[in-house]
C-alpha cells in the first residue's frame, strides 16, 4: 500500500497579519467533488496552521476511521485532512459502484486537485485574495 500526503503552503498575507488566538477546526463533510459527493474529514488545534491532506492510496483502502489515531499528536501542528477517495470509504458507501467507469487516473488526479482548491478556500477565511 502507497501513502502520500500533500502540505498547502499558507498565503503570504497570512504570515504578514497580527498575532490571533488559535482558532480549532474540527469538521466532517460530504463535498461536491469530481461531479460526486466526496467525504473529507478536517482536523486541528489551529486552523491558521499548514494543511497536510493525506492520500490513503485508493480506491477501496481508506484510513479514515483509524486517523484519530494515526495522527495524534499531530493536530497541534498541522491541519489534518483525510479524504475518502473515489471509490473507498464513505465516498463509495454513497456512491456505489455507479462510478467505477469514472475511476481513472485523470479523473482522481482532478479530484485531487478539487479538493486542494477546496481547503485553500476554507483553510484561511480571513485571508482576502485579490
């Protein structure tokens, strides 16, 4: 079994902002992801902190019920993000095996990139783009 994970670098604008009190994230959530709803798990003492989205190596081997454990410890200094990929886990509980002719390397190499831009927009609320 391969695993991976990917660390979102934060927005320049956010290292140049005040110091703020750290602000928990803890939230689990189907997201509209590659035309289909996608489980992801989000997870940190600091939602200000580097994501780090971990890539369970997929389809039908998510690790998501054994990430508390896996990663304890590491919430303090990351935001942790586990994703039920198409084809595993509660992505696949709700999908079926409808979408196994969508189950191609472009199609999952898209989700991934969904689900970046997906953290990225909600790891820094505060953070304004322009």
């Amino acid at each position: 079994m391969s695993l991976a994970y990917l660390v979102l670098p934060q927005a320049a604008a956010a290292q140049a902002s005040p110091v703020r009190p750290p602000e928990r994230i803890n939230q689990e959530m189907f997201v509209p992801i590659g035309g289909i709803d996608q489980w992801i798990t989000i997870k940190g003492n600091d939602r200000g902190n580097p994501v780090v989205l971990f890539l369970h190596g997929g389809p039908g081997d998510a690790l998501s019920p054994f990430a508390d454990a896996m990663f304890m410890g590491w919430e303090k200094d990351f935001t942790i993000v586990q994703w039920d990929q198409r084809g595993a886990g509660r992505t696949y509980g709700k999908s079926g095996r409808s979408i196994e002719p969508t189950m191609t390397v472009e199609r999952m190499t898209d989700d991934g990139i969904e689900v970046a831009q997906f953290l990225e927009a909600i790891a820094q609320p505060s953070v304004r783009r322009s």
